[in-house]
C-alpha cells in the first residue's frame, strides 16, 4: 500500500462548515445594530428642517433594511441547515466507528465471529484475511470521503489492491458490483470506483501476487473444533 505517501490536508468544506456559523453572527450582529444606529445617525447629518429630505432617506433605507434582514434570516436559515447536516454526519460516523469496534472485538476474539452468522470468506480462507480487506477498503473510502484522497489517488491504490488474490476473493464475495449503478454522493462514487478497478483486474488476467497459505489463527482452529 502507499499509505505513506498521503498527506494530510484540510478540506474545503471543513473550513466553510467553521465560516458559516461565524458570519451567521457577524451578519445578524451587523443587521441589528444598522437597524438601532441608522435613525439617530440620519438625525445628526440632517437638521430638523430637513423633513422632505430625511423622508426619502427613511424610505430608502427601509427597503435596504428589508433586503438586510432578509440576508441575515436567509444566512441563519443556512447555519442551521448546515448544522443539522453535520448532526447527521456525527450521527452516521458514530455508528460507523461502533461497526469498527465489533469487527476489532470479533478480530482480536475469533469465538465472537460465529455470532455474525455465516463465514465471511470461504471455507479454507483465514476470515481474518477478509477482515482486514474490509478496514483497507473503509480506511480508503473515509478519506476520499473527507478529500484527503483524490480519484487518482484511490484508483491507484485499487489497482494495486486488485492485483492481488485475496482482495478479488474478497471483493467477488461482498460487493454489489453485478446490480452496479451509478451513485451521484461521494460514497456512491467510491463504491463504483472500486467496481471499476475490479473489473479492469478481472480483465487484465490473473493477479500478480497468489493467496499465500499462513498458519491457521486461533479463529480457524476454533471454527473446525465447532464443526
């Protein structure tokens, strides 16, 4: 894998997310105290004889007053918008990071994976091998989610994934490749990129580097001593 090479990078929508609220505030602040401060500043640059003249300003200034608040609500209603969206987003990413505990728990206590129903991989594939496919898999698909990985970027790291056999065993068994469609959202977008990279290494041939056999884990010796 070429971990190495990321680089971490602050996201624009990260930064506009920080913006929103505080012009929010800035606009409201600005709209509140033109409202308060506009009469008594109209008094002082024009006399008391200046009716007619303080009349037309007064009319003036309640249409851009207007235009203001309309500003103001339009940019409270967007904050608010925007941080109900963010809710959301932490809501998703707690349950995601909850999955990431199970599969850790299942990881570091093969007995738990009976729990999950059937086998993950095949009969005769260490199903720790199909675990840790799935972290490389999620780890990519978060960062390209967040902007710190570009499309270039991951089907690169796909390719190279792809070019091994456990990965295609892996991604053959859990994928939606056969009813693919294609996603509009940038998780969607991830997904059909790795079907892509899939299929090239499909068509490209056989993979350069062959399952390699390890010593059975601890989670294999305990799945045959149940059966």
């Amino acid at each position: 894998m070429m971990a190495g090479e990321l680089q971490a990078s602050t996201p624009a929508r990260r930064i506009l997310q920080m913006l929103v609220p505080a012009l929010t505030l800035i606009v409201f602040a600005g709209a509140t105290i033109g409202v308060i401060v506009s009469p008594a500043f109209m008094r002082r640059l024009y006399d008391d004889k200046d009716y007619s003249v303080i009349a037309d300003v007064g009319q003036a200034y309640g249409g851009a007053s207007a235009m203001v608040a309309c500003a103001a609500l339009f940019v409270v209603a967007a904050s608010i918008l925007l941080q109900y969206r963010q809710l959301r987003q932490m809501r998703r990413d707690a349950a995601a990071d909850f999955a990431e505990e199970l599969v850790l728990l299942a990881m570091e206590n093969p007995q738990y994976r009976q729990c999950w129903g059937a086998r993950v991989a095949p009969d005769g594939v260490d199903e720790d091998l199909f675990y840790y496919c799935s972290k490389v898999i999620k780890n990519w698909a978060r960062l390209y989610d967040l902007g710190v990985l570009g499309e270039t970027q991951v089907r690169q790291y796909l390719r190279s994934f792809f070019d091994s056999e456990v990965p295609r065993m892996f991604w053959e068994k859990h994928n939606e490749w056969q009813q693919r469609k294609s996603g509009r959202r940038r998780r969607e977008h991830f997904r059909d990129l790795v079907n892509d990279e899939y299929l090239r290494a499909l068509r490209a041939g056989p993979p350069s580097r062959a399952r390699e056999f390890c010593r059975p884990t601890r989670g294999d010796l305990l799945s045959h001593d149940d059966q």
